[in-house]
C-alpha cells in the first residue's frame, strides 16, 4: 500500500512536471513571432489616406471605405505566428477599393485558438453589423489562417443559402458567400456547399505544403476559382518580412499586395 502511495505521489509529480515544461515551451514558441513591418504599412496608409477609415480594439481592426457604399464585408484570419497588424496594408487595398474588411486579433498569434474570432469582433458592434447585413460576406485567411477560416464554416455552418434571412445580429446566422485563401487550403470539406472559393498564392511560395494543396481541391465547392502571383511569395501576403524557408520574390512586397486586392475585388465583384 506505502508502495502505491509513493508512486501515485511520483506519478502526480511527473505529470505536473510533463504540463509546466509543455506551457513553457509553448509559451517560448509564441513568443517567436513575426512582426509587422510598419514602414511599408504607414507607406501604404499615407497613399489611402482620405479614402479609409480605420479603428481597433482588443479583438481586431476594422477598415471602413470612406465617401462610398460599402460593396462586401470581408473577414480576414492572419497567418500563423504572424503579429495580426501585418495585414494593415492588405485590409487598406481592399478598403479603398469599397470593401469594409474586419482584420481578428488571434491569441499566441496563431489563428487555430480562436476560430470563432469574427463574431467576438462582431459582438461588441451590433448596430455597425446590422448595418453590413444585406451586403455579401466573405471570410479569408492566409496559410494558417485560411485553415481556421474554412474550420469556422465548417463549425458553425456559417454558409450563405438563398432561403436564409439575413440576421443583424450574427454573421454566423446569415452565413457567407465565400471562401478566400491566401497561400493556404481547406481541411474541412466545402465541396457539397453553395460557396464560393477564391485561392491565391505566388509561383516562388516554397512555404506553401502544394502536396497537400493539390489534395485539398477535392474539398473544394464546385464554384472555385485560382490563381498564382506571378514572382510572388508565401510571406508578401502580409508585411512581415520574408518567412523562414520562404522562396525568393521577383516583386515587392507592396506589388504583391496591390495584385492581391485587385484580384480579390474582381472575383468578389463577378
């Protein structure tokens, strides 16, 4: 019995052990992230000023178009241990070319935590919300983000069908419209939905698994849609600097950018 105890107590011990090492080394993971590259960011933000209007909080960042009717709402998921903010530039494109753009805040930075993220965001403007009811919603996200995006529809079944209401109250209610994927591609299986799917990534990404990519068109819905940057890379999505492992761009960050929300506004406009 003595015998018992002491290893029940040893046992204990271990697995205390076993969880403060695996949160401290998770904690050391995360705290290794990307950061936001503000000059070509406030680069961006001076060349828009005037035609967007931005505000955060604790749950995200919200880009308003200014002096025109709002055409889509476009929910955006970062990538994974990339600081949220390094999406600004890309959010201030769409913006400005009519698209009000909800950027999440993730926790530890990685977008897989919180897949609910939007409607935390969303909550705490219901009247803004009821607003953007009666227009189209996308969600995108990019690499890791574009997973947990696909992972909130599946979750919620948060996918637009003509007989659904529009709600003023919760996205998640009305459903979207569409699926956007930067450098990523769904884990969850889309191919027996109304959605529409956009997939973007750039010819020299060498951080994108396009083994997996390619297996991941079976779960695409009928109505889909890519297209490849030509030069672009898996880390000019955002402005971040280049990713670990990353290809090597033939164009600027700032270009890939601009391509990016071009195609992404012709393909919501069609």
């Amino acid at each position: 019995m003595k015998k018992f105890k002491k290893f029940t107590k040893w046992l204990i011990v271990l697995l205390l052990v076993l969880v403060v090492t695996g949160i401290i080394a998770f904690k050391i993971y995360t705290t290794n992230y990307y950061r936001a590259d503000l000059s070509i960011i406030e680069n961006i933000e001076e060349v828009l000023s005037g035609k967007v209007h931005s505000y955060s909080d604790k749950n995200g960042t919200v880009f308003i178009p200014e002096k025109q009717e709002i055409k889509a709402v476009i929910v955006f998921y970062p990538g994974g241990k990339v600081e949220y903010s390094s999406y600004n530039g890309l959010m201030y494109e769409l913006a400005s070319r009519g698209y009000l753009c909800l950027l999440t805040r993730m926790p530890e930075n990685l977008a897989v935590l919180k897949i609910n993220a939007v409607d935390t965001l969303t909550a705490g403007y219901p009247d803004f919300t009821a607003k953007v009811a009666d227009v189209d919603w996308y969600i995108a996200g990019h690499s890791l983000g574009g997973v947990a995006a696909c992972a909130h529809i599946g979750n919620n079944n948060t996918i637009a069908k003509s007989s659904t209401p529009a709600s003023t109250s919760s996205v998640a209610k009305k459903g979207y419209t569409g699926v956007i994927l930067c450098a990523s591609y769904p884990t969850v299986d889309l191919s027996d939905t109304d959605l529409r799917l956009l997939s973007i990534y750039g010819s020299n990404d060498k951080v994108l698994d396009m083994e997996q990519y390619e297996a991941s068109k079976k779960l695409w819905p009928i109505d889909s849609e890519e297209c490849v940057i030509q030069g672009g890379i898996h880390s000019y999505f955002g402005s971040y600097g280049i990713q670990d492992k990353d290809g090597v761009p033939e164009i600027t960050n700032y270009e890939q950018i601009t391509q990016t929300a071009d195609i992404i506004a012709d393909w919501v406009s069609q």
